[in-house]
C-alpha cells in the first residue's frame, strides 16, 4: 500500500530532526500529516520543525522537508523530498495534497496594488500578519530595532535629529555618526571633491548600471572640441571613435517635481555627464550639464571653471545619482522585483515542485523587509519621503518611469555590460565580478534544472511553471510585452536564463547596489539626499559658502545618514549565497550539484580577496562571502 503517516507533537521544536522507524510495511510513502497537539492546561506554542525521516522495514529512507511554522492544531501534509513536477504527481494523495497545497498559498499570499503604475506586491496589514514561514527570525527583528534605534538616539543626543539649519562648517558634518565610520567612508571624506573618484564611482560605487559607452553625443548635450580638455589625446571624435568617452544620461529624472522639506523647496536635477578614459586608466569628468535642455541659463561645466562651479555642478550630479539609484537602481530593480519573483513563487508553485526547493532559498525575509521598506521609508510619513528631494509625487513618478523602461536584458549583466559598450573599461570590478558570479550561478541553474527538465517540451506542459512566470509578466512587469520579460518558458534554455537572472538579482545584484549605502553615502557631501538651492545659471557666481547653504539641513542630513547605516547593517544571521541550512533538495545529484556550486564561489572569493590586496579601495560587494541569498536588508 502508499499512503500517508501521521505524526503528531507539542512544543516549541526548532531545528529539530525526528527519526520515525515504522515496524510494518507501508510500502511507498507518498506524504505525511503532522499535527501540533495541544496540551491540556498549557498555553498554545508554536512548532518548528525541519524535516522527518522515515525509515521503513525494507531500508528505505523517506525525507520529508519542512522548515516552517506550526502554529495551530490543524493537519498539516508534508510531501516526500523526491521533487516532483505536476504532470508526472500520479498519486492521488499526491495530486489532491499539491492542490490543496497551491489554493491554501493563494489565500496566505495575496497581490496587492500599492500604486498604479509600479510592480505590485504581496497584501499585508503589518508585519505580524504575515505568514510565519517568511517572516524575521527573532534575531533578525530585534537587531534591527536595535539599530534603527540606537543610530537616533545617537543623533538625539547630539541635538542634531531635530536641528533645521544649514551647515556652517563642513567639518561640523564629521559630528554626525563619528563613531560610525567605515574604511571606505573614511576614503570618502578625504577624496570627494577629486575628479578621478568622482569617475571612479560610476563603475564600482552604488550605481553602476548608468555609464554606457558613447559614440555620438546627444542633440541636447552640445559639447564641442574647443570646451573640453582631452588631456592631449586629439579630438572628442577620435576619442568616441577609439571608445574612451562615456555618458551619464539623468533623463529619468526629467521634470520630476522635487520635494518640499522643512517647508523649503528642493531641487533634483537630470544632469548630463560626459567622461574620458585617460591613457593612465581613469575615467575623468569632462563636462556636465545639469539640465536636459540646452540654454542660456543652462551652462556646461567644465573641469577648467572656478573650483566651486565645478565642484557644485559635481554634488549636483551627485545628489541626482542619489535618486537615480535608490529608486530605479535599488529599490525596483531589486527590492519589487525581488518581492514579485517571491510572491509568484509562493502562489503557483508547491514545496515538492524542483523550482521551489531551488528557488525559495533566494526569498529569505524579502517580504517583510520589502514591507517595512513601504511603511517606514516611502510612505507619506517615511523617512525617504519626508526628506529626500525626489520623495512624495517625485518618488511616484521615477518607479513609474523606470518601470517603463526597463527591459530584461538589463537585468542580465553579460548582456546589459555588452549592450552599454563596457566590456573593456579598465579597473571595473562591478562588471569583472559579476561576470564571474553571473556564470557561476548560470552553471549551477543549469545542472539542476537540466536534471529534472530532459527537453524543452517538459518544461512547456508544466503548468506550474508557466503559471509563475506568467504571474511574473503580470504583476511585475504590469503585462508589458516591450520590456522583453517572457510571458511563458518553451525552451529549457529559456528557463535556466531567467531563474539565474533571478537568484542573480535577489544575491549578488542587491548586495552590489546596496552593501555599500554607508561606504559612500555616510560622507554627506559625497551623496547629499537633497539640495536645498537651485543650481548656478551663470558662472562665477558660486563659493564655499554657497556650497554650505545648498547642501540638506542638518536633520535631513543626519536621518538619511542613519538610513545608510540601518540599510547597510547586516544581520547576525545572515545566510551567504550558495549556503543552504534548510536541506529541500534530497536526490543525489542536485546535492552534489550544491556542494559544486560552493566550491565555485569559494574559488571567486579567494580570487576577489587576492585582487583587493593591492587596491586602494577594495571592492567586496560581489564576494560570495558577503553577499547574502535573498534581499533581506
């Protein structure tokens, strides 16, 4: 006979690992149903248990994975390990336990539309009302309490937190978080104002996905020969033409209606920035223009100008790239997509299916922290919105924009880096890492679906499948068909390229975009959140003092500071990629497969440690010893 086993228990049980030997054949066992049996006069505890193991008289060993909460005294059903696509579950304890499994998951994990226009995301009413299975651990929510509340209670008591004036003194801002100080922001305050880390940024600072390779200049970016400094290297033509000169382009932020903080007017410019390799392997700016209409009142900035006209058309540029990253470059491109890849995970797919056990790993406390992310950061009342020049209307507006242009190539680096043109600018160790990474996960992906996909017509008459990325295309993508995203999988190739861009996005692509917040945003002046007067129009104009009166308030400062810090801050348990404590997978091959995937990224580790040796700022955010499985900070 096949059937299930029932096991029942009491308790709180984390981690723990029964061994049930049954006495009689049971033949082959399909599932399991456990219970949490209450106990009289004890209040209700919760259960954690992570898997059971049944051996049976015939020295068969059945696993049967879980690693979720049990809070109730319902019967739960638990399928054997074996992973199973639904059109070959043909048991029918199996099939009626896999949709019973599915229907109850569309209840738990409702869509949710936050605002038109922008990827949509999982309903909740508040943390606590979000199943257990993905929700912080203990330790998880308490140190982030503890840091959110320890950086201002710092700046409390420095009255800083609450102070609405200008800074008077640059050296003042060091008052802010000087405990708090990382090697790299340290770098940051000393080396700011320098034009070679300026350029340094755009290919291994917070947002590296702007800079593409320039061979015509655009209509409204009227640069000539005679403005610029080439450092004797001839023409701006035979420059483009050998492929040493770069644009920055802010288009995005066009017209984008800046924030009012403090009951003053902000201001968020869509600056255009043109950059020359220089024979000596740096990328140096050569002029900026910091609005996207050519005019009178519009100048272009060059290196040549007064040290504070150049230096202010820089922390312009700056506090844009500020916005271009946190809302476009971070927040959807990995936080939303992230939370959709999850969602439709966790809607359409079962626990025996072979997509979950790969993929949920890469969804570890991405709802709630996306949850949190919305209540306290973008909402009216959030800190973004409060005091970031691009928050309230603006913010809308940028996710809305960059939605619409987004494609899926960009989100697959070896192609967004062939399609930028950057395959051979030096000292870009964003691109030479994730490249690396990039390949290493594709292999893993890879050995582990072509194991349980033969051909590209299993992988088409799985409904599952295609029910996931078709929830994909809708809710995340909002159906739009321009953007490239598949609507459906035909081909196992097809498959393998977006689950790795998948597990790309949500390890190595945020930790890129996000480790280093308090690297380079803990200097202020480096990535000020908001300007608080208008650009110049004419040159000459400008001084230190006017630098001082143009940078955020001092409380506008502090709290985007401590953002930073609580953003950058990682978790005690905090789970590496490719480390995986809760075992889904228990076929031989695909195990074998994990152990190989480690040992790859090990390896990039210890190449990425052995390059930062002899760099003066090292770049670790794409060590796999860094960066962690899921967005789950």
């Amino acid at each position: 006979m096949s059937g299930p086993y029932r096991a029942g228990g009491s308790g709180r049980v984390r981690n723990d690992m029964r061994l049930i030997s049954c006495p009689v054949s049971i033949g082959k066992l399909v599932l399991i149903e456990l219970d949490k049996q209450p106990l009289p006069w004890f209040p209700e505890d919760s259960w954690f248990p992570a898997k059971v193991e049944v051996k049976s008289p015939e020295g068969d060993t059945y696993n049967f994975p879980i690693y979720r909460w049990i809070t109730d005294s319902k019967v739960h059903r638990f399928r054997e390990g074996t992973a199973l696509r639904v059109f070959e579950d043909d048991h029918h304890l199996g099939r009626y336990s896999r949709q019973m499994e599915v229907d109850q998951r569309e209840k738990d994990y409702r869509w949710d539309v936050y605002v038109e226009g922008i990827p949509h995301c999982m309903e909740a009413m508040g943390p606590d009302s979000l199943p257990c299975e993905i929700r912080f651990s203990f330790t998880k929510k308490r140190e982030f309490q503890y840091t959110a509340a320890t950086g201002l209670t710092e700046l409390k008591l420095k009255h800083l937190a609450d102070s609405r004036e200008n800074w008077t003194n640059i050296d003042d801002i060091n008052r802010v978080f000087c405990s708090k100080r990382t090697d790299i922001s340290d770098y940051v305050q000393e080396h700011w104002k320098e034009d070679a880390f300026f350029g340094y940024q755009y290919l291994n600072g917070l947002n590296p996905m702007l800079i593409r390779r320039c061979s015509a200049l655009p209509d409204n970016f009227p640069v000539t020969d005679d403005m610029v400094s080439l450092h004797g290297q001839g023409s701006l033509r035979n420059e483009m033409e050998k492929g040493n000169i770069f644009l920055c382009d802010y288009k995005l932020l066009d017209g984008v209606k800046a924030n009012i903080v403090n009951l003053k007017k902000q201001y968020l410019m869509a600056p255009l920035v043109l950059l020359h390799e220089t024979p000596d392997e740096k990328l140096m700016p050569i002029a900026i223009q910091l609005k996207q209409t050519p005019a009178d009142d519009n100048p272009i900035f060059f290196p040549t100008d007064s040290e504070y006209d150049w230096l202010m058309a820089k922390i312009f540029v700056r506090s844009a790239d500020f916005s271009e990253h946190q809302l476009n470059v971070h927040l959807l491109r990995t936080h939303l997509l992230a939370e959709v890849f999850a969602v439709a995970l966790l809607r359409n797919v079962p626990m025996v299916h072979p997509l979950y056990k790969l993929l949920i790993p890469h969804t570890r406390y991405t709802l709630q922290i996306n949850y949190l992310a919305r209540s306290l950061l973008i909402s009216e009342t959030g800190v973004f919105s409060q005091f970031a020049a691009s928050g309230g209307e603006g913010l809308i507006t940028i996710l809305k924009r960059s939605l619409s242009s987004m494609t899926y190539s960009s989100l697959c680096i070896p192609e967004d880096i062939a399609e930028r043109g950057l395959e051979a600018v030096p000292n870009f160790y964003y691109r030479d890492d994730g490249l690396k990474l990039w390949d290493i996960i594709q292999r893993f992906v890879q050995g582990v679906l072509s194991f349980y996909y033969k051909n590209d017509a299993e992988v088409q008459k799985d409904s599952e499948l295609q029910k996931w990325i078709s929830d994909i295309f809708e809710h995340g993508f909002l159906s739009q068909a321009h953007t490239g995203i598949p609507q459906s999988f035909t081909t196992v190739a097809e498959l393998v390229k977006f689950v790795t861009m998948v597990i790309f996005t949500c390890s190595g692509q945020h930790s890129a975009v996000n480790a280093g917040q308090y690297d380079y945003g803990g200097w202020m002046p480096n990535t000020p959140i908001s300007l608080q007067l208008p650009p110049p129009t004419t040159k000459g104009k400008t001084s230190k003092a006017t630098m001082l009166q143009t940078f955020p308030d001092v409380n506008t400062t502090v709290q985007g500071m401590a953002t930073m810090w609580l953003l950058s801050k990682q978790s005690s348990d905090f789970v590496p990629l490719g480390q995986y404590p809760d075992h889904h997978f228990s076929e031989e091959i695909p195990c074998e497969l994990i152990k190989d995937f480690q040992g790859e990224l090990e390896g990039l580790s210890v190449v990425i440690k052995a390059r930062n040796k002899s760099l003066e700022v090292p770049y670790t955010y794409m060590d796999p010893t860094a960066l962690e499985n899921s967005v789950a900070l």
